[in-house]
C-alpha cells in the first residue's frame, strides 16, 4: 500500500497537468470557466487566475460577469500580486456598484494597497492611497463585518507616517547639533507634527525633542536673538510637563531647563 500511494499521487498529479494544459489551449469558454471555478474552490489560485485571465474578457456584459470578475480580482490578491489586485477590485466596483460583493470588493481593493504599503523610511506614495481607500470604506460601510479590521489597518497606517514624519524632524534636530541654522528647520517640523497630529503615540516624543532643538538653538545664538529663544525653550519645557508630568523623557528635559533657567538669569524680567 505504501508503494502504491506516491504512484496515486503522481498519477493524479500528471492528470491534473494534463487536464489544465488542454483546457488553457483550446477555444472553450465554458470548459475554461468551469475549471477556473474548480480550481479557485481547490484554493488553486495560481492556475485559477490563468484561466480567469483568458476567459474574462468573453464574460463582460453577461451575467456571469459579476462573479468571473470578482474571483479574477481576489486571485491576483490570493496569489499577493497586490497591484493588480487593486486594480482589479477598482474595476470590479465601476463595473458593478450594486453587486452583492461590494463590501468586500471595497474592503479587499483597500487591503491590497495596504500592504503594498512600505517601511516608513520609504516614500509612502501607497500607503496615502491605502489610507484613502480604508477611510472610504469606513466612511461608507460603517455596519460592514469588515469595519474593525479596516480601522485597524488605517491606525497602523496613519502610526507609520507619523514615524516618518517624527523621524525626519528628528533627523534635523541632530543635524542641526553641528549645522546650528537647521534647528530652525527641526523646530519647524516639530512644531507642524504637534500640531497636526494631536493624538499620536509620538506626541510625547515630539514636545521632549521640541525642547532639545530650541535648548540647542538657544544656547548657540547671537545676544539679539538669545533671551526670546531661551524663553521659547522653557516654555516647550512646560508644555511637555504639562501633558506629561510623569514623561519617559523627564530627567534629560529637567537638565535642559535648569541649563535654560541659568542662562535665563543674566536677563532681568525674564519670562
């Protein structure tokens, strides 16, 4: 019995091969069609797709146009060919509005783009067009099975710009330690990210940093131009201080002050 399984196997394999390369090279639809269909419910999603591709355009305007179309889009997704699953699903929806499928046509369009998304360090051209497909989604489908995890892909999504957003502000703001001029630049971008981004996991890590580049900025100014900045130093020490009095960052922030408030004590009326 042992030595007659592999044989089975490689019998029904060759079969298989057999039956698939005659139906890819003849002229019938239906046969194409229903192998497509037998082979997507066997989860074979590679060759599925083949015969979907050949067959697909034959079914536009016909009734079992909806359901080739959507099973061709969701084979480029099976298979992680994410762009062309993305475009797909976008054609899907043009195609068909009312279909049934629409609800995961949208939310598997998105998901597509999704996960061409890169590391934050990359530029994020794709993950601004996933974060467009997921809020329309949401927006539209707030009922829908699929509303949770697109909320959770869009809060990863958004996390990840915010990083890359955080990283180049930072970036600057350690540039700016020999440069002195580009910690204008990391105040800047730090300012624009506390403001444009109140609720981000990076806010405390922003408002400390804010701290450093104006300290350094402060520090390393003309006489002119030097109590105005010390006193924007202590004042970004107190904002973080008082959204987060129990921050990570304290024991570097409070050395940072007690160097701003010496200084500060050559001026009188000091703010």
């Amino acid at each position: 019995m042992k030595s007659i399984l592999p044989i089975l196997f490689v019998a029904i394999f060759l079969s298989s091969c057999s039956e698939y390369q005659k139906v890819l090279k003849n002229e019938d639809v239906k046969a194409k069609y229903d192998l497509a269909q037998k082979y997507y419910d066997a989860e074979d999603y590679k060759r599925s797709k083949r015969l979907y591709e050949q067959i697909a355009p034959k079914y536009v305007g016909k009734p079992q146009g909806e359901r080739v179309m959507f099973f061709f889009a969701n084979t480029y997704f099976k298979t992680k060919d994410y762009y062309l699953s993305g475009y797909q699903f976008e054609r899907f929806i043009k195609s068909y509005p009312k279909s049934d499928k629409i609800q995961e046509a949208s939310f598997l369009g998105a998901q597509s783009y999704y996960e061409l998304s890169p590391l934050y360090s990359l530029d994020q051209t794709d993950t601004d067009k996933a974060l467009a497909k997921l809020q329309t989604f949401i927006n539209t489908y707030p009922e829908s099975e699929y509303f949770e995890q697109a909320n959770t892909m869009a809060k990863e999504l958004t996390t990840k710009k915010e990083k890359k957003q955080i990283e180049i502000a930072k970036q600057f703001n350690k540039l700016g330690q020999f440069n002195y001029p580009i910690l204008v630049s990391a105040i800047t971008a730090l300012d624009n990210f506390i403001s444009d981004n109140p609720g981000s996991v990076f806010r405390e890590e922003a408002l400390y940093y804010r701290i450093e580049a104006a300290t350094s900025l402060a520090l390393n100014s003309t006489q002119n131009r030097k109590k105005e900045r010390l006193e924007d130093a202590q004042g970004a020490y107190n904002t973080l201080i008082r959204y987060f009095p129990e921050t990570k960052f304290k024991k570097k922030a409070d050395n940072l002050s007690e160097k701003i408030q010496k200084e500060l004590g050559e001026y009188p009326n000091s703010k």
